[in-house]
C-alpha cells in the first residue's frame, strides 16, 4: 500500500499477521507516486515480535505490536518534510481550519462530525497548496468520553494503549482537493470558561505560532498570519461550540476573507455564548408593591455594572422624577454571579424591585417588564443607557398631556462623543443581519422639536403606556428580531412609532469581555423568519441577504430547519432547499 507525505510517498508492506490491523492496514492513502518514493517494510521475527526496513536504513527490531504502531507513525512522520506546523486541520471547499493548541485533535475530530473533511492530525505543511499528514487521529484516553458522542467516530477503526489510542480516518472524511489556507484557530481549553473568540493581530500571531513550533522559518510564518485570518477560540466544552464554531468555519471557508473582512465578520459574532456552567443560589423575588405613574424597567444578564450605574444615574441626576417612578430589574440569569448583588439593591433603593427570570432567555424576557410593571406607563431600556438631564422629567410631562396614547415613543440615540445623533433607523434594506441602519433625521437634533413618526429605532430605549404593550411573539427564542418587527405590530393596529427629540440616551456598546449571553445566527435568522410570518411580510430580501451573509449553503439550512419546525409549506417568495 502507498502513503502520501507531503512530496514524497512510502511504500508499506506488512506481514500477514498485520494484515488485518485496524490502524497498519489502512494506512494506504493514495495509489499515486509524486516526487520521492520510499519503502517501509515490517517483517514478524520468530519471536512474534517485529521489525522495520525503512528504504536502505539499518533494521530495527524486537517491537511489540504497540511499539510498532509508534514508530512506524513517529518515520512517517518525519518524512513529512520541512515548513510544517504543528497542527490539525480540516477543510470545505478546498480551503483548511487550522488548529494549533492542546485539544486540536477533539477538535479536528468534531469538525468531522460535522461535515468537514479531514486534513491532518499533527504535520501541516505550508507551500502553494497545503497538505496535511492524513495518518490516524491520535487522543488521550481522557477524551474518550468525548469521541463516544461522535456517531461517525464509533464505527471508525481503533486501536487502544495504555494511556492514549489512535483512531483511523476513513476514507470519507478525506478530501482529494488542492488546499489553501482558510483561517487559523488558537484554541486554549479552559475549565468552566466562557466561549470567547478573539481576534489576532498579526504580530501576536506569529509571536504565538514561534513559540509552539520549531520548523517554520519567520517568513512563512509571517506570510501566514499575514494573508490568513486568524482567531483564538478559547472554551470548555463542546457544547459551547455547536452552532458557533461549526457556522464561523463554514463561512470563513466558504468563501475566500481576507484576514481585514474577517475581523469585521468576527466582530459581530457573539464573544462569549455560554456562561459559567457554575450555579447560584436564586434570590427570592421581591414582595413589594409600589404605587407609581412609571415603571423604569430593565432586563439584565450578568451585567451588574451596567444595572448599578444606571440606575444610580437616574437617581443622581433625575431627583424630580423619584417619587413618580419604581425601578423594575429582570434578572435573567438568577442563578448566575451577578444575581446576589443585584438583589441587594433592593436595600438602598426603596423603589426599586428584583425579579428572577431564569425560565426564557432572549428578546422577549422584556414582555416581563410590562407584566411586572405597577406603573401605567413603562419606560424599558437596556441595563446600560444613561439619560440626557431632564429627559425623563419631559417623558412624564408628555404621558401627561397624552394619557391615552396608544403609540410607541423612543427618543435619539447620542454616541460617545456626546454630539451625535441618530434619530430612527432607515429599514430600507437588510445589512448586517438586520433590517435597516441607524439614521439621523434633523428634526431629531433639536429637543425642542415636536414629537414625529419614524419607521423604527435600536429597542435600547422604549416606553408606551402599558395597556398598549402588544408583547412580543412568544416563540422568539434567543436574541436578534425585534427592531422593525415590534413597530409593525404596533402599525399593523392603527399606532405609530415616534420619535421624541428630548428623550436623548446614550447606550453603552463596547464589551471588551464579550456578552455573557448566547446570541447566534440560527436565533436572529428564525426569530425574523417568525415575526415576519406573525405579520404577513414578504422574506424575499431577508433570505437573499442571509444567503450572502452567511453563504447559501448555511443560510438555506438554518431556514429549511425553520420551516421544519413550524410546519410551513415554501412561499413562492421564498428558495428553500
């Protein structure tokens, strides 16, 4: 049988009592020469034990079978040439993921379950094409619980040592396809940490990639990180993964990126989708009840912070309004660190109340504002908006002079540099994964300006009387698809959305840590296609727009399991698989 490395092949043959060995006989990976051919011939001794004749070098003997598998793998290894990494890989369409870091084979090996096609295991060596040294996966035996959950892994040849086993590729994982580099994954497993992906510059990347290899000179390693976009995944589980990492690669190497509109594409993926696996105690919601005129509601998700200052900031700098208001906080995330603090809030803050709502996570836990609320009108708003001084005081002074209104009101956005503005969003066309883009309309830059209609604006802030609230659909799940949906609810009845040029806020947008939350594409994807239904509107632009975002092939399966799971039969408007 023949064994291809890199630009050489070797020429194996086996006694018969190996014939039949899971790992030795399916070693043979092409019936093609290339540049440099070898022999490797593995002979059984009387003693039953064995030997290896590598091309014209000395015999080596006296190896038993598990010896044997080690050395033979450690010379095809060293065959592979020079200007490798030390890496696994896998590939789609032609293009490889590269993972450098420990638990690269895991995750070579769930990539596969996946759908990717396998590359290698240990070598990769960089050149024109990639190539990959597409011997047996090799894993501790620590990560065996993981492999039993990969169906396809079951059933693959095996060999088990005493502290590691190995495990042979089938045939059909392997591609035939020349291969270029598509993107390089760092992956640094920690326990109990929160998924994060990180963006590399490329001077820490090649700094990262000198220290864990040895046989890349700087140049090509410069020439990688330069012409590769490049990421550090950390995590600590394989859950945290699933939809995530398996959607990021199917983008990256869907289509060739360049490292810049990478960046720009991992900037808007969720940094850290999974909390803590570690639990809290749930502090028992509050039991008080107060008489107000407003309820100034927020949702929270281990974000104390943002909740304190908030807060604060209203009572700091809105005195005149304290005796009218109650505070409403949504713990959306009772039992995690953040829940203990935020309820002793309720000590200093005597309007204030604490509501743990740990049983949905995503958009809609802002219904639960309204249906906590005393107050006949509701002020909801992200737990990190800072309002401009006498802003609130003018809200309540316009629920006065209209306190039948049925409308939804929102106020400008002003960016950090407190000059800024952006009045409304434009909704008319996707980008981003979202409906529109924030707009400035110039009767927003004066808060003396009457109140006028807008088609939509960012949810950070929002208010209506709470009779008026229409909720949103109670099979959203996740985050993602309530800008432009909720403002046609409230149209579709007759009401308006306006924008009140006073009620100016400010929104905290950076989290250099990542949001603690999980936030994907499959959420935003369904939770549009649902609410678009819910209001009869055409998704003809939507899936186009994902299609492109995302790649077809991603898009049209994320959609296609929608309609699987809402029983829908295909629109003309819209292409489904």
């Amino acid at each position: 049988m023949i064994f291809a490395c890199g630009n050489c092949t070797i020429g194996i043959t086996l006694p018969q009592s190996l014939q039949d060995d899971p790992i030795l006989s399916n070693l043979g990976n092409t019936d093609q020469k290339s540049e440099r051919h070898y022999t490797l011939n593995i002979l059984l001794n009387a003693d039953d034990s064995f030997a290896i004749k590598f091309n014209n070098q000395k015999v080596e003997s006296g190896f038993k079978r598990g010896a044997l598998l080690r050395r033979v793998l450690q010379l095809l290894d060293e065959q592979f040439g020079n200007n490798t990494l030390i890496a696994s890989a896998v590939s789609l369409n032609g293009r490889a993921a590269i993972f450098v870091g420990q638990g690269k084979s895991s995750i070579a090996a769930w990539m596969i379950e996946k759908g990717f096609s396998y590359v290698a295991d240990n070598k990769v060596m960089l050149g024109n094409t990639l190539k990959g040294l597409a011997g047996p996966l090799q894993f501790s035996t620590n990560e065996a619980e993981h492999l039993v959950a990969l169906k396809d892994f079951g059933s693959a040849p095996m060999v088990k040592l005493k502290d590691h086993f190995y495990i042979a590729p089938k045939p059909s994982w392997q591609t035939q396809q020349a291969l270029t580099s598509g993107v390089v994954v760092f992956l640094n497993y920690e326990q109990d940490a929160t998924l994060r992906l990180e963006k590399i510059n490329v001077a820490d990347a090649v700094a990262i990639l000198q220290k864990n290899q040895t046989d890349l000179d700087e140049v090509a390693l410069a020439h990688l990180a330069t012409y590769t976009p490049t990421i550090t995944l950390t995590y600590s589980s394989f859950d945290q993964l699933d939809g995530v990492l398996d959607y990021l690669l199917q983008l990256a190497l869907g289509k060739t990126m360049s490292p810049v509109a990478f960046d720009k594409f991992v900037s808007f993926m969720p940094q850290t989708p999974v909390p803590s696996t570690k639990k809290f105690q749930i502090p028992a919601r509050s039991d008080r009840v107060i008489k107000c005129k407003l309820t100034i509601g927020m949702a929270t998700y281990d974000d104390y912070d943002g909740v304190y200052f908030s807060i604060q900031a209203i009572r700091f700098y809105h005195p005149e309004i304290l005796n009218d208001i109650e505070f409403i906080i949504i713990d959306n995330h009772p039992d995690g660190p953040c829940s203990e603090e935020l309820k002793k809030l309720e000590t200093s803050v005597p309007n204030l109340r604490y509501i743990p709502a740990g049983d949905i996570v995503g958009s809609t836990i802002k219904d639960r504002v309204f249906t906590e609320a005393s107050g006949e009108f509701v002020l909801c708003m992200d737990c990190h908006v800072l309002f401009k001084a006498g802003s609130l005081k003018r809200l309540m002074d316009y629920f006065d002079a209209n306190p039948k209104t049925t409308n939804l009101l929102h106020g400008p956005l002003i960016y950090d540099d407190l000059k800024s503005l952006s009045t409304n969003w434009n909704i008319e066309k996707w980008s981003s994964g979202m409906l529109g883009k924030w707009h400035t309309d110039a009767r927003g830059q004066d808060p003396e300006n009457l109140p006028f209609e807008i088609e939509a604006q960012g949810m950070g802030v929002f208010a209506c009387r709470r009779a008026a609230w229409p909720g949103f659909n109670k099979d959203f799940r996740g985050f993602g698809g309530e800008e432009v949906y909720i403002h046609g609810k409230f149209r579709k009845r007759g009401d308006k959305a306006l924008c009140l040029p006073f009620l100016v806020w400010l929104h905290r947008f950076g989290r250099p840590m990542g949001a603690p939350y999980p936030n994907n594409w499959e959420d935003r994807i369904r939770n549009a296609l649902i609410g678009f239904d819910e209001l009869g509107w055409d998704t003809t632009d939507m899936v186009g727009h994902f299609q492109e975002l995302l790649g077809k092939d991603l898009a049209d399966k994320v959609i296609a399991n929608v309609y699987k799971e809402r029983g829908w039969a295909p629109k003309p408007s819209l292409i489904t698989p």
